[in-house]
C-alpha cells in the first residue's frame, strides 16, 4: 500500500519548475532546435507552424499538432514518437526532450505572451526598455509616509488560539505547556509582546527560519542520479543557517555571504568558525552528475544553470534561466545578462573549505610542534647515530634506491670490475635522465592556493616528519621540503589547488606523497564531482600524471586533497577498496613537491643526483662500501638533527627508514616511549577539521560565450561578466581580478537595489500569513502576481532596510499586528508544514528531542540501498525535530512528502498545498504515527483515569477538552477496552485514543 500512497504523494507535488518554466527552459528550446527550420516562421512543410501555441492548435493539413492537456491524442508527440509519422526526419529526440514535451501538453501547453511584435522588430531592446521603466517590480520603493497594515476582519483570538498561532509561526513547534501557563497568567497588556520575544528569543526560532530558506535554495544533502554522491557537510550549511537567524544576522549581510562569503574583506567569525565562508555552500545543493563532463558537456552548464536560477529566484525573485536559450520572453533579461552571470559563477570554483578559521594553534598542537618533535628528532638522532647498519643482502630496489647498488654488488667476483661497470652505469643514467627531464618537461611554478588545517603553517624544511597515531612504529614518513598535510597530525585535513593550467601542453606530473584515500585531481570546468582522481598510495615522493585536457577550450585546474575535501569520496561501489571504517575515519594526508608541464606521455624519470655521494670516489670491496653507506647516513644524520637536512639527505634517510634499517620504534629507548605516550595523547585532543562545499576564487576571472540556443557546443560572441543590465542600479562592472561574484554580491544587497528588500519581505509576510503580498513569491516578473498592496509592501522593505535589515524586528513587527492577533476567519486558516505536523506528533507523545546541531539522521526506509546513498534509520529520527532528517535527492523522507514536503530540485518559496487521500491514509496507518501513539501510551497510562484526557488536549492541541469532548473520549477508550478485551489502563487502549487525536483537523491545522 506504501507504494500506492508515494505514488499519489508524488503525483501531488507536481514537478518543480512551474508550467511557465518548464516550457521557456525544457520545451521552447527544443522546438527552436529541431522544428523552427521546416515549421518555423520562414517554412510551413504541410502547413504547419509550430512557433507559437495558436499555430500549434490550428495545426496543418493533418489538423491541430496539440490537444491541450492529452499528450497521448497529440499529433507531435505521436510523431515525435515515430508512430505513424517520424519528426524530426531521420533521427529522434532524446527521451527526456520527448518526456518534456509530454508533460507540457499536459499541463495545458501554456504559451506565454511575447512581446509586441511590431516593438521587437523594429527594436529588439525597445520592449525591454519599457519593460524595466514601467513594470512595478523594477521601480526605485514608494514607501507610504506611515507604515499602516490591513486592519483586522475579525475580532481577536483567545489567548490560547493567539499563543498556539504565533508558536507555530515563529517555532514550527507547539508551545510548551510552561509556556502556555505563563502567557495565560499574564494578564498585562504586554503578555503577548513578552511571549513573542521570548519564543524570538529561542533557538528553535533559528531552526523553522532555516527550514523556510532550505526549501528556497533547494537544500539536499546529495547530489541525485544513479550514485547519488553525497554533499560535502551540507548538514554544516543547515546549522549555519539556524545560528544566522538566531544571531538575527542583518538580511543584507545574510545575501553577501551566500554570494561571496570566501570574498569578504571582514568575514563573521564566531567561536572559531567563519561563518561566512558556509554561506557559499548553497551554490552547491543542487544535483549534479558525475560522469565524465568533456563527453557530457550539459554537467557543468546543468549545473551553472541551476544555480543562476536559484540565485536569481532566491534574492531576486526573477526567473533569470529562462535567458539561457534565448532572450528572456516574458521580462528585461537578454541571453547577454544569463552569460554575463554565468561568466561569473564559471571563473568561481567548486571546491570544499575549510571553516575552522585562522585562529591560535591548539594548545596540543603547540605541545607537538613546540615540545614533542624537537625532543624525539634529538632522541632518535642520538640513537641513529650509534645504530649499526644491517644492510640487507637481497630485494628489489630501482637505480635511485640507496640499497640498488649494494644488493647488487653481494655477488660479484671481481668487485673493483663490478663496482667501475656500476658506477659508469649510474653516471650514463643519471644524464641520461636529467636530459630527458630538461628536454621534456617545464616547471609549471604559480602559486597555489592552500586550504585545510594541515597547511595552515604553510611549507616545511627538508627532514621534518610525522609520527604514527597508532601502532608499533614512530614515525611514517620523513618528509623533503614542501606543503605537508601531516606534520603535526592526519587527522587535519588539506586541499591544495594549481591555477587554471595554460592549454599549451596535454599532461601535468605532480610530485606527491600520500595516503588513507588522499588524492590528485583534475578539475575541468567545475566538474567536482568528475571522474579524474587518483588516489595517492605512497609513503615517498614519485610522480603522479594527470591529463590536462589541453584540446579543450574549458579551464581546468588541478587538485591534492586529502579525503575530506574531495567530493567523490565515499565513491560509488566497487571504485574504492576501502573498508568502510577505513572510509568514514577522518586520518587522511598528502605531501606535494612540486608540478611539472609536458606533451609526452610518461612522468620526469627519477632523478639519480642524489646518489653522487655514493659514487663520489672508487671503494674497493664490500666492507669499504658498508663504511660508505655508514658514513653517509651518519652525516645526514647528524644534519638532520642540526635542522640543515637537504632533500637528498632526507632521502637517504627516509630510504632507510622504510626498509626498516634505522630505529623507528618507541622501544629503543625509555625516553623515546615517553614521547610517544605524550604525543598520542596530544594527538587525541586534537580537533578534526569542519569542511564544507562551497565556492572560492583563485586567480584571474574569465568572461563567458554565449550558448547559441542554450548548446554549450555552439559558441557565441564572448559576454563580458555582469548581472541584469536593465533593472536595479547601474551595473558597475567587475572590478576586481577574480570572478566578480563581489562586486555582484554589492550589487544585489544594495538599498538601491529595487527588488532584494521587496523579495525578502515579501517572503516573511507569506509565512507569517500564509500567503505573500505577491502570492508569486519567486516571480517578481510580469508573469508574476502584482503585490496586492504594493504600498504596504514597499513601505515595509523601506522599514526593513532603515532598520539594518533585521528579519527578527520585521517578523516581531507583523506578529504583534491586529492583523495577525485576529480571530479566523480573518486570520486565514491552513495546514501546518510536513515538518510541524511530525514535530508536533513527537512533542504530543513526550518523544521530541530538542538537541541543536549536528549530522542528519536519515529517514526510515522500505528499501535502503546503501550503494546509492540511500541509507536506513530509525522510526523516528531519534525523536529529532524534522529538520535534521536527512534530504537525499533520490528518494525523500516519505511521510513528510506526502504532506508536500519540497522535491529537492528547484528553488521553491511557497510550497504546494494539497489535501489527497495519501494523507488522511498516512494518519492512519504510517508506521511513525502508530509507534508515536504507542509511546504516548505508554507515558498515559501512568495517570489516573481523569487526568489523562485534559492532558493529552493540553498536550496535543494546548486548550482543554469540552465536557462534551470528555464524555466522547471516556465513552471511546471504554469502547475500546471492550474491543480489545483490556483492562481500561492498558497502553493497547490508550494507543487508540492518543490514535485518534493524532487524527484531528484541530491538530493538524494552525489556527
């Protein structure tokens, strides 16, 4: 039956664009591609023209194309089937374009009106122009002198219908039975006022805002398809999100942070986290693909695409996408304005940040750099130093092992003869190497960008090292000069990015050290989630090719990151052999050296400078080369305790420390235990890293070409980069050398700016009164809705701005109106959201846990498949409110869906409102609601017999019962008693009863 129900829920929701969306974004760009050039304004093959709707109905010599509302009786989508007849001639459209087409004649095959014809034909910008200086949404605010809300239709509410209201309004949550008693002993004329600020005041107000923004930027925690890859710390943007509107953050710096937080010249800083940097992550919740994007070029413009929309939609209200084809049909929006934004978000990155922010090293941390590691470097060199050499008679080691030449000489007969051919050997080599290197490869030198708490002190000197956190050994590695992630733990992440690389050559080599699923990647135009990455699997230096994809005009840029901060990790099954505890433990790290360019396809071979030393002079037999190793590792041992180790003698060094040749155990001396007891108990009270996806610049900004008819494959003259060119203030250009996204951050929270302030208050109103001034919250367009009160409305974004764009004082202002304190009808009756609808059920039964923060938990599940990110949890969350239910892009939280709870999709600031079947059904009989009214139950039954129904109304609908209420209910668990032969007291009885309160309108209603 489940599945019945999530197919009327599904089919409830709708999809998530609008009709008018669907048609300019999915439908009209499609038929300009395939049937303008034989149906279009300059042919008619058969009499048909299929460029406007009225054309379509009139049809050609076979009758009307369309049947508005029946696709299946539709003569285009029968030839577009290739049923009786096949268009387009000689091939077909991809199913999802067919699919689309389908589902807008089913949806009435709207048609939007174009401009007048006359005005666009003589001047294609001339409609525009009108457009932006008459329309209402575009003009400079017209506050009234005197703010002056609706006067209120009705008298006002009783107190108990006024606090349960406004509880809802500013919490999502019912008011606590302490707080219900208080307000109503409160018999001062500034009660109301008091319990309104002590529930603006509460933490929970931060948590039900956030959830109004999250359906806005069309928050996910994946990232949808077939592997359903997960959202680096999605759930972080989620907590930042509530600590912003607790914080009451003003509205304008709010929109600059999701913008530009990483740009910011004073980012917000609170407890050691930048908060601004967190706000960018909302570039990133929207689905994205993961295969390979040179193939499929529609993955990264899918994804840009995305986010213009939900960033015009969100502090816009505009439906900017609808350019991406074509000029926008329907408001002042030219194809140049989508490109120059999407210029903008493309010379941005998609990378992960790290948000613990630049403050002093813990005081652990300072005890390992400071105290540990000079005391072991001193201890194991003393004992390095007295360490007799046993070197190993067999093995297999390359040229540029140390060891090469002494395995290979055990058994030569004539040693002088052997030890000449070797040496002759290693200087043929070893120029023959250098040359090839020199002849093949350049040094690519530009600055990289560092992120992560691992590389917060930047590059380390040759023969620094890093210890073990666990096991037998000491240390695991010495490292040569270079950005390290492990100096001082692996638990602290890195991310280290190249420029853009310059299209001249077809490969890049990085010289890498790495483990515990760190990696090299290559980005190519913002493809995050793309399929090139390596995973580093070295403990010394080599060489690691990545492809550059030169041949392609798309910038790319290389990445190290440790396995925090690369978005394909955990990977779908089968790709990594990890296990899973190996996977979700945070220990990960990475060396990098340095990057080489080439055209030819292998990496520099090794160099073998490094063991000049060795041949530096003749040596006559086997004990004259053992006192030749042991004088060599003695001298850069006693360097490297000095702190003047050069690469080559750490790699001398390191060379023997892997093969296990020098003491690297914390049993080679007392002393040496002690340091290894101090430093992993050190190491223990260290912090893992907060990481997050986000966007960030680095280096030079790029304009963008435009897509002729949306195909990224059809490149059009270059856009230079800028937003709306006709409305809102003048567009000043990009100033700055990076990708402009802070300069578009200003200009959209500019007070100039004429729709920021008119939106976002607009938004406030619509969830303070259930439907906003402009019922079209995200179209302020003229195919929007006009504000039913357009001086109201401008009056309060004016209040708004003058008051430091405060979205606590604008909702206090509204709540405490005579408009929302009045009785229904006048304040409109409506349904609860999804979420308050399951928060209340779990505050009824005494289940609601009101813990703040952290990870999401994910939804209970028929049928969880772990490989697709679909994992299953508990019946009830944990007792956690809503919010924290994980959001998975594949298949959602299925009781909440069914009480319209937003596909994940598109930006969506006012919800769609059903009453179907599915949802009466799921109060009867959705597993949540029966273990609820269970657990209810249980804590009833503890009463006496007339306590428990005036507590379950106190409880449920924060009023008590009627006497006649009273008499139903006794009368009903007496009945029930009878029907399950029970006594009167048993939980099986009360589970009924709390069953059926669950059940009324009252309890699913705000009143």
């Amino acid at each position: 039956m489940w599945a019945v129900l999530s197919l009327l829920a599904l089919g409830a929701a709708g999809y998530a664009a609008t009709p008018v969306e669907h048609f300019e974004n999915k439908v009209r760009p499609v038929l300009a591609k395939h049937c303008y050039a034989c149906h279009g304004p300059d042919k008619q093959f058969s009499g048909l023209r299929v460029d406007s709707r009225q054309t379509l109905l009139q049809g050609g010599k076979r009758g009307p194309a369309i049947s508005p509302g029946n696709p299946d009786e539709s003569l285009l989508v029968n030839a577009l089937h290739h049923t009786s007849l096949g268009m387009p001639p000689g091939y077909r459209l991809a199913p999802k374009e067919v699919a689309d087409i389908e589902q807008w004649i089913k949806d009435g095959a709207v048609w939007p009106a174009s401009p007048n014809a006359k005005t666009a034909a003589r001047d294609p910008y001339g409609w525009y122009d009108e457009a932006a200086r008459k329309h209402w949404a575009f003009q400079p605010l017209k506050p009234a002198a005197a703010l002056a809300l609706p006067a209120p239709k009705s008298g006002p509410a009783d107190k108990r219908t006024l606090l349960r209201r406004a509880s809802f309004v500013l919490t999502g949550l019912p008011p606590s039975v302490q707080d219900l008693a208080a307000f109503l002993d409160d018999n001062t004329p500034q009660a109301f006022a008091k319990a309104v600020d002590r529930m603006l005041a509460s933490p929970h107000f931060g948590e039900h805002w956030a959830r109004h923004w999250m359906d806005v930027v069309r928050y996910g925690e994946t990232r949808g398809y077939e592997w359903n890859y997960e959202i680096v710390g999605a759930w972080r943007y989620r907590d930042y999100l509530i600590r912003a509107f607790n914080a009451d953050v003003p509205y304008d710096q709010f929109v600059k942070e999701h913008i530009a937080g990483d740009l910011l010249a004073k980012p917000r800083v609170v407890n050691d986290v930048n908060e601004s940097l967190t706000g960018t992550t909302f570039y990133r919740l929207g689905e994205a693909g993961h295969d390979d994007c040179i193939k499929f070029r529609e993955i990264s413009t899918d994804v840009i695409d995305n986010q213009i929309d939900t960033l015009s939609k969100a502090f816009q209200g505009m439906t900017v996408s609808c350019a991406r084809c074509h000029n926008h049909k329907l408001d002042p929006i030219p194809t140049a304005d989508y490109y120059g934004l999407y210029g903008i978000l493309n010379s941005s990155r998609a990378v992960t940040h790290t948000l613990d922010a630049k403050a002093p090293l813990p005081a652990a941390a300072e005890q390992i750099r400071d105290r540990v590691k000079p005391a072991v470097r001193d201890e194991l060199a003393r004992i390095w130093r007295s360490a007799k050499l046993a070197l190993p008679a067999k093995g297999e080691f390359k040229m540029e092992h140390p060891l090469h030449a002494w395995v290979a000489l055990q058994s030569s007969p004539n040693f002088g003869e052997a030890w000449a051919k070797l040496a002759a050997e290693h200087a043929r080599e070893r120029d023959a190497r250098a040359a090839f290197n020199k002849a093949n490869f350049i040094p690519f030198d530009a600055d990289w960008n560092a992120d992560g708490l691992g590389l917060r002190d930047g590059a380390v000197a040759a023969g620094d090292f890093a210890l073990a956190p666990e096991g037998t050994a000491l240390l695991t590695a010495l490292l040569p000069a270079g950005v390290h992630t492990n100096s001082l733990t692996d638990k602290w992440n890195g991310s280290l990015r190249s420029p853009l690389l310059p299209k001249t050559h077809k490969f890049a080599s990085i010289r890498v050290m790495g483990g515990k699923l760190s990696a090299g990647r290559t980005v190519l135009d913002n493809c995050a989630i793309g399929e090139g990455y390596k995973v580093l699997t070295s403990a010394s230096p080599s060489w690691l090719k990545l492809k550059t994809e030169a041949n392609e005009k798309l910038p790319v840029f290389l990445e190290v990151v440790t396995k925090s901060d690369n978005p394909r990790i955990p990977d779908r099954p089968g790709v990594l052999k990890n296990k899973p505890e190996e996977i979700a433990s945070p220990r990960s790290w990475f060396g990098y050296v340095r990057t080489v360019l080439h055209n030819v396809d292998e990496s520099p071979r090794e160099e073998l400078s490094h063991m000049d030393r060795l041949f530096a002079a003749p040596v006559n037999s086997m004990a004259e080369l053992q006192s030749r190793y042991e004088a060599i590792v003695q001298e850069a041992t006693a360097k490297w305790a000095a702190g003047q180790a050069t690469d080559d003698d750490v790699r001398w060094l390191d060379a023997f420390l892997q093969a296990g040749l020098l003491p690297n155990s914390a049993d080679a001396s007392p002393k040496l235990g002690e340091l290894q007891t101090a430093y992993r108990k050190a190491e223990s009270q260290l912090p893992e890293p907060r990481v997050v996806d986000g966007m960030g610049d680095a280096g030079q900004g790029f304009d963008a070409p435009v897509f002729r008819a949306g195909d990224p494959h059809s490149h059009g003259e270059i856009t230079p980069r800028h937003f709306l060119s006709k409305i809102g203030p003048a567009w000043m250009g990009v100033q700055s050398a990076g990708s402009g996204r802070r300069e578009l951050a200003d200009w959209i929270a500019s007070p100039k700016n004429p729709l920021t302030a008119r939106v976002m208050v607009n938004r406030v109103w619509a969830h303070v009164f259930g439907t906003g001034l402009v019922r079209t919250v995200d179209n302020f367009g003229q195919e929007g809705e006009k504000p039913s009160d357009q001086a109201l409305l401008d009056t309060l974004a004016a209040n708004f701005m003058a008051h430091q764009w405060s979205v606590k004082r604008l909702v206090r202002k509204l709540v405490l109106s005579p408009s929302f304190q009045q009785s229904t009808p006048g304040y409109p009756l409506r349904r609860l959201s999804a979420e308050s609808i399951r928060d209340a059920v779990l505050a009824a039964s005494g289940r609601l846990d009101l813990t703040l923060y952290g990870p999401s938990i994910p939804p209970h599940r028929l049928n969880p498949q772990d490989y697709r990110r679909l994992f299953d949890g508990p019946l009830d969350g944990k007792g956690r409110r809503s919010l924290y239910t994980q959001i998975t892009r594949m298949e959602g939280p299925r009781f909440l869906e069914i009480f319209d709870y937003p596909n994940p999709m598109a930006a969506r600031g006012a919800r769609d409102v059903t009453n179907v079947p599915a949802q009466a059904l799921a109060l009867l009989n959705d597993p949540f609601i029966l273990q609820q009214a269970e657990v209810w139950a249980q804590s009833l039954v503890k009463l006496t017999p007339e306590q428990r129904i005036p507590r379950m109304f106190e409880s449920a609908l924060q009023r008590p019962p009627t006497a006649d209420e009273t008499d139903r209910f006794q009368t009903l668990a007496a009945d029930l008693a009878r029907l399950h032969n029970a006594p009167a007291d048993s939980p099986v009885v009360w589970k009924d009863v709390a069953h059926a309160l669950f059940n009324l309108k009252e309890f699913i209603y705000l009143p």
